[in-house]
C-alpha cells in the first residue's frame, strides 16, 4: 500500500499587521488596517483581528472600512521591511525540506513525507520555530495533498477562539478527507467563485459533500469537462506535487491603481518606467527571462485593454521592457487619449535565459553588470536605495 503524502500548507496571520506590531507595540489589540488613504481609493491590505472583529477585511475599499470601524487607524505599510520578514520566514522552511512551494509572500506548501514524525508534530515544531526566532505567528493546515491542507488551514483559523492571531495547527488524516470536507459550505472549495456557487446553490448543492454526491452526468451537462475536476475537488482528491521551483510561474507584472484618473502622458510613461524596473528586478532575482511584453489599462469607465508584444528573444533587461510597454502605450494612447484609471505592466513566456542583447545588440556585459550591481543596492536597501534621475528631479520641485 502506497504511503500516504504529508503535505503542509503554512500561512502568517494577518501577516503585515504582525509585522507593523513588531515596529510599533502600540498598535497591538487595537483596530488598526494596513493600506491606502481613504480619500484615494485607497483598499484594506490587511487588517487586525481586532479590526476584522468590527466587521474590516482584506480588499475592502478603505472609505468604506473607515465607515464601518470609525475608530479605525490606518498604516501605510512598509513592503520592504515586509520582504525580509518573508524571506526569514521562507529560509526557516526550507531549511525543514528543499520540497518547499512559495504561494505568496506570507503563505507555502511543504512535502515532509520524508521526515519519520506525525505531520502534526512536525507543523508545531516549524509554527515554534517562527514565533520564536522571527516573532510572527502563523497557522498550519496539515493532510495527505495541497487542496485538503489549504483549506484545513483556512477553516482552523476561522474556528479559533483566541480573539488575536489564530496560531492554529488543524490536520486531516488520510483517509478522512471526504469526511472533513463534506460539511463545509460550498464556497470554501477551490475552483469556486462567485458565479460557480450560485449555479451550485441554484441545483441545491450548498455544501461539499453535496457536490461530492451529485449525479455525474447532470452535472457534466452543465460544468462540462470541468464537472469530473469538481467532483474530485470535493472528494479531497488533488494529486498535484509540491513545487519550489519558481520557474514555474506564467508571468511578472506590476500594476497600480491611480488616487485620481491620470490624463498627463509624461506621468503615465514614467510609470510604466518604474513598473518596468521592479519587474525586471524580479525577473533577474528569479533567473527568469520572458518572450511577451503586456500592458493593460483601465480606462475612468473601468472598460479594460489589454495589449501585448511576443518577442523573437527573451528578456529581463529592464530597458527593453520599458521599450516595448512604451511601444505599446503609444499604439493606443495614439488612439485614445483619455483618463486612465490603472495601468500595469507584464511578462510573460518565462524560462531560464541568462543570455541576452542589448538595446543596441551588442554584447551586453557591461549592461549586466550594472544591473546585478543595482539589484545588490535594491535588495540591500530596498527600492528607495536608488533611485533613476527623473525621479530625483521631479522631488526637486
């Protein structure tokens, strides 16, 4: 008989409150949201228990967050001090097993079938670990596959009775998967969005297990090929392995969200300037180079376009993608120049490729080197280590 996985599925509570606390104790046991300002569209990041408690949660717009908690205090975040937490965090756990699978910068999955001791244990042993040497809490979900584990974790941490952090470890034994999934509202099954539950719910399928127990064929009729998928889903079947290798990712982007609908070129095109930096910054850090330059915008209406560039050679350099974004936003601004209410900037059609040309295709070691030197001063001293001259000449006025 096959030796069933054991797959863990850590995630940091409130992980950017945790680490605003850390900075400043004050603001412990106290509603208080990490994100933008109220009054520029600004959206909750993260939020305190104590925050969440008073009806505050992740995504919402901070006006409105502001509204439902009156008394609530706003941070904005420091995300480069947010990166070395994570980092911190992500070496502890790979230092446990090199079958470690970053989500996110505060969540990942772990395969320590390897390791002879009870997923459990091995769970308590990690979450000690970080509340210990780094101070931040974190919950664990603990199962035989990636699926069960992410929402045991979820539901852990919705159950627990601490009225803080949750810190909570919540394990499934193999075998029991349908039976601890079967209860559990609808929703909570991945693959499930809005639009999907409410057909479901319009068949009466509110819970898990119902799903699990639903004809084959009806519900082929009506989710087509995407019917067997759901119904493995919902028996806790996922065979899919832990992953660390972050080539695997489809595409870098960055994007942002303007105060006000921007109509002014010149700041327009210096955005995509600074986006095309970070994602090269990424790129580089990552050993990736990508073959597709996109760009996107959101026009005031929120009708959004979505152009591309595909590539006879793969990038990371980031002159080359600023050439190609700003290529493309001349194309449509050319066309249409209105107010722009978000614009972002990606690549995609990633692979290793450590050889590349510069603008001029000629060698480009000298290129290189200066920017593994810029990547050394970024990764040091975060992004405002350095910063182009532009930039500097516009805080000059």
């Amino acid at each position: 008989m096959e030796r069933a996985r054991k797959i863990l599925h850590v995630d940091l509570d409130a992980f950017f409150c945790a680490v605003e606390e850390q900075l400043d104790p004050s603001l412990k046991g106290k509603p208080f949201a990490v994100g933008g300002d109220p009054n520029q569209r600004g959206v909750v990041s993260s939020c305190s228990y104590a925050a969440r408690r008073l009806g505050v949660h992740s995504a919402m717009p901070m006006s409105q967050a502001v509204r439902v908690c009156p008394g609530l205090l706003i941070v904005h975040g420091g995300h480069h001090l947010y990166r070395e937490k994570s980092e911190e965090v992500m070496a502890i756990l790979r230092n446990w097993t090199p079958l470690m699978e970053p989500v996110s910068i505060d969540e990942a999955f772990l395969d320590v079938s390897d390791i002879p001791k009870d997923g459990r244990m091995i769970a308590l042993e990690i979450q000690k670990e970080i509340n210990s040497r780094i101070v931040l809490p974190c919950s664990f979900g603990v199962a035989s596959n990636k699926l069960v584990a992410k929402i045991a974790n979820t539901i852990g941490k919705k159950k627990s009775k601490s009225g803080s952090y949750p810190n909570a470890v919540t394990q499934v034994l193999p075998g029991s998967e349908a039976a601890f999934l079967a209860p559990l509202p609808i929703g909570e099954l991945w693959g499930v969005g809005d639009r999907t539950e409410k057909l479901l719910r319009d068949l009466g399928i509110c819970r898990i297990g119902q799903l699990a127990s639903y004809p084959s064929g009806h519900l082929s009729k009506i989710f087509g090929r995407h019917a067997g998928s759901m119904r493995d889903r919902a028996l806790g079947l996922d065979d899919r392995p832990v992953d660390p290798d972050p080539q695997e990712a489809k595409s870098v982007s960055q994007e942002c969200t303007f105060a006000q609908d921007v109509d002014d070129e010149s700041l327009l095109r210096k955005t995509i300037l600074h986006q095309s930096d970070q994602i090269g910054f990424r790129l580089r850090k990552y050993g990736l180079c990508g073959n597709t330059v996109r760009l996107k915008l959101r026009w005031s209406n929120f009708v959004t376009l979505s152009r591309q560039i595909k590539l006879d050679q793969r990038i990371c350099q980031n002159d080359w993608i600023n050439l190609h974004a700003q290529n493309l936003f001349t194309d449509i601004w050319q066309k249409e120049s209105r107010p722009i209410r978000l614009i972002g900037v990606g690549v995609s059609g990633l692979s290793p490729e450590p050889v590349q040309l510069s603008l001029f295709q000629q060698p480009s070691d000298k290129i290189d080197r200066l920017l593994q030197a810029v990547d050394e001063i970024r990764i040091r001293y975060g992004e405002k280590g350095l910063k182009r001259g532009i930039e500097l000449e516009e805080e000059s006025f």
